[in-house]
C-alpha cells in the first residue's frame, strides 16, 4: 500500500474562515466514517513526473483549499487553516493495465485523511510511456465532483505548458447565499445553540462493512448520444432515465427493492447559481425521488415521473430552503450523534447517483487529450446504500458503481434496460 507523506503544518498557519453549514455536516460525517471521494481520468499523450510535479505546485498554487487542515476550538468551531510549506502527495506507479486505475481508485477509498495534517488532498498517477491514468481523492469538506473536473482541466494545462491564475479562498454556500440574495440569513437565530466542550477526534481505518467494490463501465459515443436523443424525444433526461434504469435493475436483482419504497439522492451542481465555477469547493445540494414499491416497469414513463419529482429541489427557493433546514438541524456543537440522527430522517437513501454530466471544456491540452473520466466514486457509511456516477467525455457516458454490500450486475443490468428502452 503507497504511504502518503505530508509535512505537519506550522502552529502558527493561517485561519482562513470557518467551515459554512454544508461543509460542517461533511466534517461530522468524517467523525464516524472516512468521507472523502475519489475521481480518475484517462490521458493520452507523453508526460513525465516531472512534468505532473510541477503541475501539482501550480493547482496547489491556484486553489486556497489544497493547502489548509481542519481544526476546531471551543470559540469557532471548526475552521479552514492555511498550512505553510506542505505539498499535495504524489504517488507514481507503472501502469500495467487498461484496468489498473479501478483498482487504485478502489484502494484510495480505503485510505482516510487525517483531517488535522494538510493537505486534504492527494493523487496517484499510473504513468505509462504515452498514456497514463491520474487518480484524485479529496476531503469532501473542500471539493464536490465538479471541483476535480477542474481540476482536472487545470492539471493538463499546467503539463502543456499553461501559466494558471491564482484564485482567492472560496465564501461558503451560505455566505454566498447571503450575498446574493437578500432574504436569505446565512446565520442562525439567536436560540443557536452554544459550542459544547471540543472532543478527541479518532480516525477510524478499519470500516464496518469490510472492503469497498467498485465496477464501470462504459457506453460507447453512438450509444451515448442515442440515449441523450430518446431521452430528449421522450420528455426527461438522462439522469432521470439513468435513475429509473438504475430503480428497476435493482428491484430485479434485489427481492428486498421490491417491497420497500426506493429513495434515489441525486446531488445538485448549484455552482453556476453561486457564481463559483471553477473554485475547488463545496458547492452541491440534493433531492431526493422516493420510488414507491412495484411502480410502472416502463423506463420512459417511470423517467418522466422522476424527472418531475425532482423538479422542485432544483428551484432556488428550494436549494435555500435545504440549506435552512441542513442550518437548524446541525446548530453549532452539534456532534457525530446529532449528525446521525440527522441523516436517518432528512437525508435517508438507498441509492446516490451523481452526474457530473458532460465535461464542460475543451478535451484537447496541445499534445495532450483527455480521453475519459471516472467517479465521482465516494462511500456512505450506512449498509446496502448503492452509489453511481455519470461522466460524460468525448460524447461516451462513463458509469462508475461503489458499494459495501453492490447489488449484484447493477450497472450492466441499468446500461441494459437503457439501450433496450432506445431500442438499440
């Protein structure tokens, strides 16, 4: 297993802001179970470590939060500290295969932060002599998906040769909220309740459902762009007809889907609401679709459903309205058991999908192109919970499935209804 070496930060290291609501719940979250996530890409084209190296200096240059740790104190709460001299941690292996690359994301799931050393973010880089796999695993308290497609695009102009912009520290969700919008109070009422006492923190290695498993797959451009058509033709969208798929594949594989109500969470990119777009930082909300048990077997008609029950968290009076529930359930001193009690009743799921949809620049970096992308790939610590993401690069849909307890064939089933539903 590679060791990952970064440098303690200095007593004296810079606090930047404390962490806003959402980013607050994902540093309880990391309290009883490693919350972090991975992301990997496929690159063609000769580079070399140094090349990669010096790319690494730039994004960390670029991006506030690839240098900072969490701390708390009685006073804050828990904060952002810019820590002097650490470097992002860089693991280069041979790539020895087309498939390598699931493997390591599959072992950097298994590797937590400690959450007191920066930075909250690492890579490993399966390099071959003209092509090679890149490996991105972050905190979630400093990135959501769309901050490593960026990053992404930015690591591949630093290796061509491009000079990157600096960025300035990322306001939170709320704070941006509250700028832009009048109504609404990035703050809690005055009965907030009081920070406790600070708690030992204990990083956790071992997890309670054994070892995570990982499959992907992907649809080839023809098969891609015909989905993205009948989708279209049939009044919904891919992510909702990939959510139904995903529904029914699991009720045939799983007797237990069959009989329950099936909750699908769907993140929510709300960048270009926040006017953050290209920060490496936490800007996502959710809805979640409860599938009620035996509904229509029609993709498309069970597609349309979705899509419109969905329609509502996607409004920003409903985004605004989750961020002041999320506030008031989690005041200040909140700790791990508040926040599990939390998500047992607002934010219970069985199955996550994320879509970062199509990879929104240019895949060509001069001699270098970006050929696919894979994830987010990210673990929630309650049992049976599947988690899918959709990427979309070079017009083929890339589909990542990451489970403790994966019901079985899911992906190849769902993949199956889809193309059976564009008659392919």
């Amino acid at each position: 297993m590679a060791i990952f070496n970064s440098l303690t930060p200095s007593p004296n290291s810079l606090i930047l802001r404390k962490l806003g609501t959402v980013e607050r719940l994902h540093w309880l979250w990391n309290q009883n179970h490693p919350n972090h996530f991975v992301m990997a890409a496929h690159v063609m084209g000769a580079t070399t470590e140094t090349m990669w190296r010096s790319a690494l200096k730039q994004i960390q240059r670029r991006h506030p939060f690839l240098n900072v740790f969490l701390d708390e104190d009685d006073q804050s709460g828990p904060t952002f500290h810019l820590a002097q001299g650490c470097e992002v941690p860089l693991v280069i292996k041979e790539r020895m295969s087309a498939g390598q690359w699931q493997e390591e994301l599959t072992r950097q799931l298994e590797i937590p932060f400690d959450e007191t050393i920066a930075p909250l973010f690492r890579v490993v880089l399966l390099l071959e002599e003209d092509e090679c796999d890149i490996i991105l695993t972050s905190h979630h308290a400093i990135a959501d998906g769309m901050s490593m497609v960026y990053l992404i695009r930015d690591l591949l102009q630093a290796v061509s040769g491009t000079t990157l912009d600096m960025l300035g520290t990322p306001p939170s969700q709320e704070e941006r909220f509250a700028s832009l919008y009048k109504t609404y109070s990035a703050r809690a009422s005055e009965d907030r309740v009081a920070a406790g006492p600070k708690k030992e923190k204990e990083i956790k290695l071992a997890r309670k459902f054994g070892s995570p498993k990982v499959r992907s797959l992907r649809l080839s451009e023809l098969q891609t762009l015909t989905l993205i058509r009948k989708a279209k033709q049939e009044g919904t969208t891919v992510h909702a007809a990939v959510c139904a798929a995903l529904t029914l594949a699991g009720r045939d594989s799983s007797p237990a889907w069959n009989d329950q109500e099936i909750r699908v969470m769907s993140m929510i990119n709300i960048r270009k609401l926040l006017g953050n777009h290209e920060d490496c930082a936490l800007s996502v909300a959710v809805g979640i679709v409860p599938f009620e048990p035996k509904p229509s077997t029609d993709l498309w008609q069970l597609a349309r459903w979705a899509k419109e029950a969905l329609a509502p968290s996607l409004t920003l009076e409903s985004i605004i309205e989750l961020s002041h529930a999320v506030e008031t359930a989690l005041p200040e001193g909140t700790d791990a058991e508040g926040l599990s009690k939390f998500a047992s009743q607002g934010l219970k799921h069985d199955l996550v999908v994320t879509n970062v949809q199509r990879i929104p620049f240019d895949t060509n970096f001069g001699d270098i192109h970006l050929e696919a992308v894979w994830g987010p790939s990210a673990l929630n610590e309650v049992e049976g919970v599947q988690a899918v993401a959709l990427a979309t690069t070079n017009d083929s849909m890339c589909l990542v499935h990451t489970s403790y307890t994966p019901i079985e064939d899911l992906l190849e089933n769902a993949v199956g209804r889809l193309l059976d539903a564009c008659s392919w």
